[in-house]
C-alpha cells in the first residue's frame, strides 16, 4: 500500500479543532472528514510545517481572546473558555510525538525553493476562473500568495523531490495557495522566466518542469471530482 504524504496548510488543522474560527462550513466539514477519516486504498501520512504549528495556536488566541477588539472576530465565532482548552489539547495531542500529525522543520532546501514558486506568484494575476462573473471580480481583486503560502509550497517541491509527485498533496483552505502551485504547473512561461526557473532548480539538484510542483487542493472550493481524484477511496465521502 504506497503511503501518501498530505501537507497541512494551518487552516485545516484548526478548522477541525476550532470549527467556529472558520467561516467555511465546506471547509469544516472537509477538514474534519481529512483528519478523522480513513482510506482503504493507501496509508496516509498528515505532516504539518513547524511554523504552522504556531499559526493554529494563535488561531485559537484569536477566537478566545480577539473578540473584544478584532473586527474579523464576530461573536458567533468567539471560542468559550471549554472549546478554546479542547482545541488546544486535541491539537496538541494531534502533533505531540506525530500521534497523528507530523510537524517538518524549515529547513536550508525549503527556504531555496522558494524561488521557483515565488517568481510565478509575483509575477502574474493568478486565478482559476470557476463560477461566472463573480469569479472574475475576485480575480480582478486578487493579491499575490503569502510567504507563509510559499514556504509551504516550497516544503510541497521539496516532498515532491523524496517521494514523488503521485505520492505529495498541499491541503489547504486558501484559494491563493491552491491557485499559484496549479499556475506553476503550466507549460507555458516567458523565456526568463523559463531561464530563472531553471537555473534554480539544477542548483538545487532538480529537473524543471510541470512535475516538480506539487498538487495543491483547497478544501474551501474543490470539486467533489478533485477530491475523489486525489484522494480515491477515501471514507467518509466528501
């Protein structure tokens, strides 16, 4: 059974264990079903960059202690004293010895191949076009992807390098991170762009090309096929 390495962006981890601090009910509930389900079809294995640790803890903080002040906070999503202690203590024992979540430390490697993610997220508008014309107002409006974004894409090629492509997928809930590694799989590239992209990668001992990217998939906006496609068998269903 070949194992399946899936890289956790923080928004999923602290969408299953803080669901009020998430505004996505898809997201929840994929969240949820990603860490409590199971697959007959291969062992998967959840990592989660160390970084990202500290973003869910301080996701936690946010929604108990933000309310009084942080606009993005509404009362609704505030977490009671009881919910902030058991997100707190499931997630802790979720990462504690990689009971169940595997923390990758940042390292040397991750921190170069940045650039062969970040020159592409700078340089175009990048967007998947899905639902009409509101999709392409949100494409209009569309900001560049995080450092936090490209770290952990960067970490995805790096995966992608030990364990291959088939075996590697970014889970996320943030449409920015999940577009700009599809953009990155595009053939199609400006000769210096082409040439930065290369050159990088032979310093970095990598082929250049659509495959040494990873596949990304939002919780948020995949479709019911992309989730099935990536993760086959997977129980329970999307």
């Amino acid at each position: 059974m070949p194992r399946h390495y899936v890289l956790l962006d923080a928004c999923v981890p602290a969408a299953h264990y803080a669901p009020t601090s998430a505004t996505s009910s898809t997201l929840k509930a994929r969240a949820t079903a990603l860490v409590t389900g199971r697959s007959d079809h291969f062992d998967m294995q959840m990592l989660i960059p160390n970084f990202c640790i500290a973003e869910v803890f301080a996701v936690f903080e946010k929604y108990r202690w933000g309310h009084t002040w942080n606009k993005h906070v509404k009362k609704a999503n505030t977490l009671s004293p009881a919910a902030f202690t058991k997100a707190r203590t499931e997630f802790s024992g979720a990462i504690h010895n990689g009971a169940k979540i595997i923390q990758v430390e940042l390292d040397r490697y991750h921190v170069l191949s940045v650039d062969l993610i970040s020159p592409i997220n700078n340089a175009y508008k990048i967007s998947r076009i899905r639902g009409g014309d509101r999709a392409k107002e949100r494409a209009k409006n569309m900001r560049p992807a995080s450092t936090y974004d490209m770290l952990i894409a960067a970490m995805g090629i790096w995966l992608v390098k030990l364990h291959g492509r088939d075996n590697v997928t970014i889970v996320t809930g943030d449409r920015r991170l999940s577009d700009v590694t599809y953009r990155a799989q595009s053939p199609k590239r400006s000769k210096p762009m082409k040439d930065h992209l290369s050159q990088v990668a032979q310093r970095l001992g990598l082929a250049y090309g659509p495959d040494l990217y990873p596949e990304a998939i939002d919780l948020a906006h995949a479709t019911k096929a992309e989730l099935r496609g990536r993760f086959p068998r997977w129980q329970p269903e999307w």
